[in-house]
C-alpha cells in the first residue's frame, strides 16, 4: 500500500509511518520544516517534501493519507486527497484502527507517559514478547526510533490525551500515571480533562486491566530507586507502573527487574552528556519538561543527584496558551526550585495552537519579571550560547529545558 503522511515530522504521525515502513508499505510524506525526526525518516528511504503544503507532493498512487491533528481542513494536500478520493484519516483515527488489531496496552496520563511507555515496552522485550511499541519520544534500544515493530499481539502505545485522541483507542490494558491540569486550550478546565480520561477509562472491556497510582506500593519504588540509571522518585514511580503491569502479564520480577535495570533514558528526559565549553568542563541535561509538575520533578531529581554542584537551568515555554492558563504555577515552582540560576527565553508557538489575544497577555519577560528573583533572567534564544561561554566558570550542571526547539541549544553545546 502507498501512504502519505501530512506532518510526518510530528512525534506521533512520524511512528506511525515507522510502522507502516517496516510493514513493507511505500511511504511519503510533508511537514512544513525539517528536523531530526524527518532527516531519520529520509535516511530510512522515505522521501520527504518540505515547505509549503502542495498538492503535488500527494503522489498519484497513494492509497491512504494520514495526516496530523494539527493541520488544518483546508490543506493544500489534504483537499488534494479529497478530490481525488483517496481514503483519509488522522494519525489517532489510524492509531485507533491498530490498537483493534492488538493487545494493546495503553500508557496514560499527564505526565510520565513516554518514559513509562518506553520501561513497559523494554521488559516486554526482555521478556520474550516480542511487542510492537510506538511511544512518544527516541529510544537508544531501539536504535534511535520511536516505533518498535513485534510479531506478537502485544501493542504497547502511548495514549496522548490531547484534542482528546486517546478516545479513538481500544485498549486491553490501561496504565494512568496521574491526571493533571493541562491542554487547558482545547479542555478548558480541568474537570473536562477528567471526564475525558473518565471516557477513555470506559473504552476498557469488562475483562480489561487498569493500573493507577493505587496499584504502586512504596517498597516496590523503593526497591527501583536503587535500581534505575536515571534519577528522580518520578521516575522510580513510572518504572513500578511498568512492574506491575508485567506482573499482570506474568511476567517474573527477576526478568522486569532485569530490563528496567538496563533502561538507558530516552530522549530530551533527563539526557546528560559531560561536555566542554571553552575549555571549561561542566554536565550538559536535555530535558522535555514543559509543565509546572514536572519542571519541579526534574529539577529535584537534578539536585538530588548533584547536591554540591551548582545548576543552572535554561527554560522555554511551550504554547502561549499554557503559559498563560498555568502563569501561576510557573511562578511557584521557579521560585521555589532547587537552582542557582534561571534563563528563560521567549515562548515556543505552537502552530495552529495559539490565540492572538493570549499571546497578547503573556510572555517569558513577565514571567520572570513575576518570580521577582535576581537569579532569574530573560534572554533572547539567539543570545543564550554568548551568555553560557561568558558566564560557565566550569563544573556547573546546565539543564536545558522545554518540549519546543530549545533542545537545538543543547544539540549546539554539544557540538560547540
């Protein structure tokens, strides 16, 4: 079959042309600028258009369009599509059509998706299962991929509750990490982010598994801290979700333990590499913290790991419209966070997410201006690197932080 994927550079619309790929399908896609995810995709032998959405880059032969959530009805491709009849659907229409066909295991929540998704799917590996797993972000075992094509039955997919896709989803198993105030944009308010979760909960069949926070015992978190290569107590939580869950599976510990043991991180969580800067020596974290939760978690987990030293972190908003809804909780978790220095820079605008009357309100000068703190300052993206060489006296922990294109800062220490 010949697929095109419409904003094939997105996370979740980039494994599922993975899947297809490594099905044996021919695959083609579009996005509006090139990254990582569409440089890996091309290498891979999928040829990719960027720009501007034509109606060209539809090929001809194409049997079925896949597009992102994010782009808008009328398309230039999208309407190419329609006019020459070619079946269409969005990326978590297409993923909903997949989790029928599988076992799937569904990974839900606020926070700790990917990471637990990623654990999950590791110990299904080790233990012989053979899963298929399509997660939210680069795993190093599975050579820098975000899909893991099995051969079994066991799916194993994190349920992004955004635009409320997940309800698209029939899953076998649920595990919900824990359910927070967020995507406050499309929800509104929270009590509409718990119905939605309350709905997708209600997709499980009678005889479905549902794992939450209820089902972790503290001696089970214990035990992981110890454990895990990657720090934090969150982490430690997400990885005894994952435990349990292949307990439900009857799975051994001894072989659960095994492969959360050998879990190496993922990318932009917690991401440390040990770098110089000229000349001078200091640890480099790429983190995707974008929510007030886990900006506190991570930053705890960076001083729980690095006590004596000092960090600094540099931090960009991701969409006006959280930053704006959740100002007040940006405030209080920056000004009570466990750093020594802040750098904020300006907002990351998500396309096709923004409103111009919220953008109006907001912006990464007020916010620092309303933590009040002389550690905390405002800076161009443009001027971070200058301020880094000039400032870094060498030993210092530098988190880069954000789900926007700050991690390009990270990715430019690492090579500077």
């Amino acid at each position: 079959m010949n697929i095109h994927f419409i904003g094939i550079g997105g996370i979740g619309v980039s494994a599922l042309a993975r899947y297809y790929l490594q099905k044996g399908h021919k695959i083609t896609g579009s996005d509006l600028v090139s990254s990582e995810i569409t440089s890996s995709l091309e290498k891979s032998g999928v040829k990719i258009k960027i720009g501007i959405h034509k109606k060209r880059n539809v090929p001809g032969n194409t049997d079925l369009v896949i597009y992102s959530e994010a782009v808008p009805e009328d398309n230039a491709e999208l309407r190419e599509a329609k006019k020459l009849k070619i079946k269409r659907m969005s990326g978590a229409k297409a993923l909903g059509e997949l989790t029928k066909k599988y076992f799937t295991i569904a990974v839900a929540g606020t926070h700790g998706k990917s990471t637990t998704t990623a654990m999950l799917g590791l110990v299904l590996a080790k233990a012989g299962f053979d899963p298929t797993v399509i997660v939210g972000t680069k795993l190093k075992e599975f050579n820098g991929s975000n899909c893991r094509v099995g051969k079994s039955k066991y799916l194993v997919l994190e349920a992004d509750e955004y635009g409320a896709k997940f309800l698209n989803y029939r899953p076998k198993m649920i595990v919900l990490t824990n359910i927070d105030k967020d995507h406050l944009d499309y929800y509104k308010t929270f009590a509409n982010v718990k119905r939605a979760f309350k709905k997708f909960i209600g997709n499980l069949p009678k005889d479905g598994v549902f794992i939450t926070e209820k089902s972790v015992k503290q001696k089970d978190i214990k035990k992981l801290k110890g454990l895990l290569k990657v720090p934090g107590e969150h982490n430690a939580y997400n990885a005894a979700l994952a435990l349990i869950a292949a307990r439900a599976l009857k799975i051994p510990d001894k072989v659960s333990l095994g492969a959360l043991a050998q879990y190496k991180g993922s990318w932009r969580r917690f991401e440390e590499r040990n770098i110089k800067l000229d000349a001078k020596s200091y640890t480099l974290i790429s983190d995707y913290a974008h929510h007030p939760t886990e900006i506190k978690v991570t930053l705890k987990a960076a001083r729980g790991k690095y006590p004596k030293k000092k960090i600094w972190c540099v931090f960009q908003p991701h969409q006006y419209q959280r930053t704006y809804y959740l100002f007040d909780d940006f405030v209080k978790v920056f000004r009570k966070a466990p750093i020594d220095k802040l750098m904020i820079t300006d907002i990351y605008d998500v396309v096709g997410r923004e409103e111009n009357e919220i953008k109006a309100k907001v912006s990464s000068a007020k916010l620092v201006q309303k933590i009040g703190q002389s550690r905390a300052l405002y800076l161009p993206q443009a001027k971070i690197m200058d301020y880094l060489k000039k400032n870094l006296r060498g030993g210092e922990v530098v988190i880069v932080m954000g789900a926007g294109d700050i991690y390009k800062i990270a990715a430019a220490l690492t090579k500077d």
